[in-house]
C-alpha cells in the first residue's frame, strides 16, 4: 500500500458494562484505502467496539483519533461529523419509499419546502451507479428489490454521507455467492478511492478475499493485527478461540444403512420440480444451490409447511402425506428454519419454554401440559450442546447469536426427529458454536436419523455431507459422493455446470 | 438492565396487587362505609360481569390480538336470542344465548386466524354489522322475558341468584370462569401454544402449531364468556336490547392491561386480570365516595380518569419493555 496515512486511530479505548469489561484497552488504527476486517467469536467484543466508533456510548475510556485529530465519539452525530457511516447487519431502509427517497433521506434537494425531483434522480443516480445499481430505476420502491440489491442501497445511502470511514457489520450475511462477488467489486472501487473501510465478518474465507489486514479480537481484548498474506484461515480461527482447533469439521462414521426417507418426483410448480432423491439411515445428505435455486422451498414443502402439487413422500417404507407442518413433526419430519430470529425461536421466551415449544403435545396429559415433564430431556440438551449460560430460566433474547442458535437446534432435537431438514444451521454463528454444532449434527447421524443439510456455507456442506445433491433453478441436476465433492466442484455444479458433476 | 427485568417481572405478576392494596387503603380512609360486607360485595358484584368480559378477552389479548371490538354487540345479541327462546324453556334460552357467543367467536376467530384479517379492523366491521342486524331484525323494538312464564320468571331471576345463600351468582361465576382461565392459560397445551403464538406468530407457525386453530380457539373463549355476561346483564336490566354491553369492550381491555397483560401478546396472567378488574370496581366505588364539599366525581369525569388510567398504563408498560430490552430485540 503506498498511502498509509491513517484514517482511524484508537488508543487505549476500554468500555465496561456493570459487571463486565466489554472491551479492554484497545488500539486499532484503519489506514485510508485498506478494508480492514474485525473478527472474534460472539461476545468477544467487537459489536461494542464498533458502537464506541459510532458515537453510541459517552462513557468510554481511551482516545480516538480521526485523521491525526482528537476526537471525542459522545453522540452519533459526532461520529457522522466526522465522517464514519455504518452499514447495520438489519438493514435500516424504509420499505414502502423509493430507492431514491432512501438514499436521499433527510436532506432530499429541495427549493422552498418542495423536493426537487429532477435534482433527488440525478443525485440518487449518481450514489447507485457508484455501487453497482445503476440498471436500477431510482423510483423503485425498496420493498420490492431483492436483498442483495437493499444492502447495495444501503450502502449508497451511508456513501451520501461522503463517509472516509465505513463500517460494515456482516454485509454479506443474507447474500448469495455471486452476490457476493458483486458486493467485493464495490467495495474494492471504494478502496480504491480512498476510503478506510471496516468490515465484520465470520466467514473467514470471505475476510481472506477481500481485506487488507484483519484485527482479532477476543475476550475484550484485541490478539492482534495481521496483514492478510500472512495468516492462514486456521490460523485465524485459533486466534479467535484462543487455541487449536484439531478439526474444523468433525469425523463421520461413515455407515451406510438402508434407504430410509424416499422422495419421488415431488413438483412445486415454479418452485421446484421433479426432484427425487433417497437418504439412508445415519446419513447426512447435503443440498447444494445458490439462493433461489429452490432448496428452501423445496425443503418447506417435504415437511408440509408448503404445499406440494405432485410426488410423493416415504419414510421408512411408509407413504407420508402431512396435512400441515404440525402433522409432520408428530410423524418425525422436522425443519429447522434459517431465519432464527423471525422463524426459529421466540427471543422474548425462556430457553426452556423454547426448547420444549414443538414438543407441547408429549408432556400433555388430558390436555393439561406440564414443562417439569421435559425437564431432564432439557438438562441433557443443554450440557449436548454447552449452552451458556445452562440457565432454563434464561430469557433466549438475551443469549449470543451463537447459544441462541443452539437452543433453536435443542428444540428440534427435542422432538427427537428421524428426518432433520437443516437449513444454514450455522449461519451468523461464530467459529466455537460452529464446531460444537457440526459434532451435533453429526451425533444425531450418526445415531441412524437421516439429516438433510442445506448450507451456502460450502466448506461444512462439504466437509459434513456424505453425499450431495445440487439444485439449479428448481431442478436437481445432479449428485456427488463425498470423494468427488470439494468446494469448487459443488459451486460449480450449483452454477449450473453440469460437468462438474462427472469430473 | 437485570434490575429492570426483575422488576418488571415483579410489576406483571404482583403489581396490580400492591394497588389493590393501596386502593383499598385509600377507602378505608376515605369512609368507614367503605370497609363493609355490603359495600364490598357490591363493588365486585358491578364488575363481575366485566371480571367475565376480561378474562375471556384476556386470551384475545395473550395471543396478540389485541381485543374484540364485537364484545358490545355479542353481549346484545346474546342476551336478546336468550329471551327470544325463552318460550322454548329456560335451558333452551341459555343454550341459545350461548350458542350465539359460539357461533360469533367461530366467524371471528376463522376470519382473523384463518384469512389473516386485522383484528381491530374486522371485529369492528363485525359490530356493525352485528348492530344492525339487532335494529333490523328487531325494528328497534326491545324483547322482555314474560314474567307469566315459569321460564321467563327464572331468566329474571337468574342475575340475582344467590348460591348459599349469599354469594351472588356473578361473582360465583366469575370467580369459576377465573380459575379455569387461569388453568388453561398456565396449565394446558392449548395455553402453551397460545403463548408461543402470542409471542411470536413466525415461530409458532415453524413450530408445528396450528396457528390459526389456536387463534380461533381464543376469539371462541372471548366470545362465549362476552355471551355469558351479556346474558347476565339482559336477566339484571330485564330487557334484551341493542344498547346491552356498550362501553365492556373498552372496559374489559383496561382491565387486562391494568392486569399486567401487554397488548404486544405472551405475557400477563389471569390473575392479574382479575386485578385489574378489582382496581377498575375500587376506582368507581372510591370515586362514587369522594366528596369535597360540593365536588363529586360524576360518570363523565369517570371515563375521563379510566381513559387516563389507561393511557398511564399503556405508557409506561411500553416504556419499560423498551429500556429493559424486553421489545423483541
């Protein structure tokens, strides 16, 4: 890098909550034109760091220096003064306002009280084009773009702002992988231009593309700051466990039992169509497809919370028709949703009344429903999957993304399924409950369940799965065992390459 | 932030009980009339038929439904098919009555669980219609139960049943409608899932529960206990009439939220309901005993101050949710 002026500098910059010293004495300095990426496990403090450069917090300890200059961050609005924009993981877009509404929004151009139209398309097309989006009709209202597209306005939005440093916290978390291709190319013109950029990630694969240099944080505390040549990706994971990470993807016992839950010829029309396939006993079976291709449609409807037009469905030699998703859990056929927050468990309810929801109906007696029943099922889920804290009474809401994740998987184990439908079991988890959640999954297989592993994560599909179908455009076009499937092959056949499928 | 949560833990269970407490402390200084069996069993007695609209709203609410604007036209209607029957025979006349509450709760409960209509919106489009079809059908003519019949004697005579001896039957049917309240919401399957729906529809959906079966079960409770007490109230005013159960609605919610119920669904207690239907009887009846000099608080100035109470409550339950990052983060 030939410019190293430095565009952020912390000294010594410590936040404590009653109890708890979040972060500890943290220097940090983001040179101008570097993406520099922040990573640690959930809890390792890096969200409270990124607050403290937002302007969040007016009780932090330590000095800020933005462009050589002191600078006290007390209010957000200090924080846009000079001229850090974040870019939220929860997108902050109104919805029913237009594109240009949005990246405008607050200072729309404006001549005596009215918005002046041809100023707001001509300014709003300008940020777009800077992104990517120029295709895009300004007037389009947000709410009907994809979520690749809302995160790029996002980004246009925070850029309105002539932002020198942008923070940007798990951007590509709801993205697929050529959307994310699309997102590097801007982020790597706005390098170019001069910008510090800060970028929060957990997919290390992803921080080794794109960044610069990568700070580890854990425990508060920051481990170090390495430029991205010279560290490895497990390397990178140690640094943010604090220790060896002997195998990131845990050993199967690999048995094959005979064929358990059969699916011929199911249709979905516009979804998915004519797919079949068979999972044996203690087999996890991988679903390969870029977002859309219709995995998790085609995954909704094998449990009966989607309709299905034709085929059939089989589990054990029994032929299975589910009226609704209730009927599929009593039969064993579960899903396990990738949208936690939304979908998979109630944040507002405690650990135990999460972990024991789908199960209302085993611990009722004479219609009266007891959760004490389930108890010693609850204890040993929680010591299975090291919930912390093991508190019953915990309020879900108040875990890490990691341990809620967990409790969403304790819920379905719960039930104690024979087909288990995952989909993006890990996403948004850090690398510790990653592990611990792949040795689960591959204890419930290896118990003789049949497991259907639907991931973008490509490393855990392959390294998880015994075998892997690949979806393209609602078709399954194609299988691999686990000898023939690396990443690059499962991408390229989930592309749509055929070829990759025979190589 | 642990402090908070404790304390609004506290606030929902037991804090409509400290102003129980409180109120009734006030009364006693207010007026040594106040302190009596017969003032007492009084004030219940006029809201015991509201303490049976709450607790059927109570699961309206819990499932985060807001409430039922309808509650005014089912009572009416019930009350007017009930004497309507009567020549049919008394049971007859409460079957059918009820039977109206049934029939109301399943039209109500398949259009919002089922077709995903807005609560509000719908069970105020089904007082309209409910209220006209009284004035329609009725020509606006009120019905009297005929006192020349054994049947119609009885349905007279029901409101002021006395089991015992002494405990009016309202009060008797309160407290038993309360308890087995209390049981289904706390102690059934059907309460767990109407929790896990009230406290986050999604996941209940991709839970397995049948959502939208558990969401007509609590419009079918609500309206067959609005039913029992719209009976109730026709058998007190001795006319079946389309003004019977104005204003219970509004009442009934102000109850379950002074009980510690949010209207965000998931959370509050029976219990508690029944609170806050007891501090609703101790605010009238302490507000009927204020007099300074010439000042007496009058029914207007009544609905002003539960109006208020309502707002303060609403307020500050919200805002405690919000600082204690109890809203859904």
């Amino acid at each position: 890098m030939n410019d190293i002026g430095i565009a952020l500098e912390l000294k010594g910059v410590s936040k404590s909550y009653p109890g708890t010293l979040a972060v500890d004495r943290v220097d940090l300095a983001v040179r101008t034109g570097e993406v520099h990426a922040l990573i640690g496990e959930n809890g390792a403090g890096k969200s409270t760091l990124m607050k403290i450069i937002a302007g969040s917090f007016d009780d932090y300890t330590g000095e800020v220096f933005v462009g050589s200059k002191n600078i006290q961050l007390h209010t957000p609005a200090a924080a846009r003064a000079v001229g850090i924009a974040m870019i939220h993981q929860e997108l902050s877009l109104a919805a029913p306002l237009n594109i240009a509404e949005n990246i405008l929004a607050g200072r729309l151009p404006a001549r005596r009280g009215i918005v002046d139209r041809g100023l707001m398309l001509k300014d709003a097309r300008r940020w777009m084009g800077l992104v990517g989006l120029a295709n895009l009709d300004p007037l389009t209202a947000v709410e009907t773009i994809s979520p690749h597209e809302a995160q790029l306005v996002e980004i246009a939005k925070a850029l309105a702002n002539r932002p020198c440093i942008l923070v940007m916290d798990e951007p590509t978390s709801a993205l697929s992988r050529e959307e994310v291709q699309h997102l590097f190319t801007v982020i790597r013109r706005l390098r170019r231009d001069g910008l510090a950029i800060i970028y929060i990630s957990h997919h290390l694969p992803e921080i080794l593309e794109i960044a610069d240099r990568v700070t580890v944080m854990r425990d508060g505390r920051k481990v170090g700051t390495h430029s991205i040549p010279d560290v490895s990706e497990l390397q990178l994971a140690e640094m943010m466990i604090g220790g060896a990470v002997s195998d990131l993807y845990a050993k199967r016992r690999m048995q094959p039992f005979e064929e358990r839950f059969v699916v011929k010829g199911i249709t979905r029309y516009g979804f998915f169509h004519d797919v079949s396939f068979s999972i044996r006993a203690g087999e996890i079976l991988g679903l390969a497809g870029l977002s859309g291709s219709g995995r998790s449609e085609l995954a909704r409807s094998l449990c009966g919370i989607d309709p299905m037009d034709k085929g059939s469905i089989a589990l054990s030699g029994k032929p299975l028709r589910f009226r609704n998703y209730g009927h599929a859990v009593s039969e064993g056929v579960v899903y396990v949703p990738e949208d936690r927050k939304a979908q998979g468990i109630a944040l507002r309810l405690s650990v135990r009344e999460n972990a024991l929801s789908a199960i209302i109906p085993r611990h009722s007696l004479h219609g009266i429903y007891s959760a004490a029943r389930g108890s010693n099922l609850l204890q040993g889920l929680l010591r299975q999957l090291e919930i912390v804290p093991p508190d019953p009474k915990r309020i879900a809401g108040t875990l890490s993304g990691g341990n809620q994740q967990k409790v969403l998987l304790a819920k379905w184990f719960a039930t104690q399924p024979e087909v288990l439908v995952l989909d993006e079991p890990t996403r948004g988890v850090d690398v510790g409950a990653k592990v611990l959640i792949h040795k689960a999954i591959a204890e419930i297989a290896d118990s003789g369940k049949c497991v259907l592993l639907i991931s973008s994560d490509l490393p855990e599909l392959v390294g998880l799965s015994d075998r892997i179908i690949v979806m393209c455009k609602g078709h399954v076009i194609g299988e691999m065992d686990k000898a023939r499937a690396t990443e690059t092959s499962v991408l390229l056949a989930a592309n749509g390459e055929r070829g990759a499928l025979s190589a | 932030m642990k402090g908070k949560e404790r304390l609004h833990g506290i606030l929902n269970t037991l804090g409509v009980y400290v102003l129980v407490l409180a109120l009734f402390a006030v009364g006693c200084l207010l007026s040594q009339e106040f302190f009596t069996e017969k003032n007492l069993l009084n004030t219940l007695g006029a809201v015991a038929l509201l303490g049976i609209v709450a607790v059927g709203v109570a699961f309206v609410t819990y499932s985060q439904h807001y409430l039922d604007l309808s509650i005014p036209g089912i009572m009416a209607l019930s009350g007017i098919i009930a004497v309507s029957a009567l020549p049919y025979g008394f049971m007859a006349s409460l079957t059918a009555g009820i039977a109206v509450g049934v029939t109301i709760g399943l039209v109500n409960g398949l259009v919002v669980g089922y077709l995903r209509l807005n609560p509000i919106i719908w069970t105020l489009a089904m007082m309209s219609v409910l209220s006209g079809v009284i004035r329609k059908v009725y020509a606006g003519r009120q019905v009297y139960p005929d006192e020349a019949t054994a049947a119609g004697r009885a349905f007279l005579d029901l409101y002021h049943t006395e089991i015992f001896g002494w405990l009016p039957l309202p009060i008797a049917l309160l407290a038993f409608i309360a308890a087995a309240g209390t049981v289904i919401m706390w102690k059934s399957g059907f309460g767990a899932r109407l929790k896990l729906t009230g406290s986050s529809y999604e996941v209940a959906r991709m839970t397995g529960v049948h959502v939208p079966r558990t969401v007509m079960t609590a419009f079918v409770i609500c309206s067959v206990s609005s039913s029992i007490a719209g009976i109730l109230l026709t058998s007190f005013n001795r006319v079946g009439a389309q003004y019977i159960g104005k204003g219970y609605d509004f009442d009934a919610i102000t109850a379950v939220v002074i009980g510690g119920m949010t209207l965000t669904g998931g959370r509050g207690s029976v219990p508690g309901v029944v609170g806050g239907v007891i501090v609703i009887a101790l605010l009238n009846n302490i507000m009927s005993l204020v007099k300074i000099g010439d000042f007496t608080i009058g029914s207007f100035e009544k609905t002003i101050i539960q109006g208020a109470i309502f707002i303060l409550v609403v307020g500050i339950n919200s805002y405690v949710q919000r600082t204690s990052g109890l809203d859904d983060a």
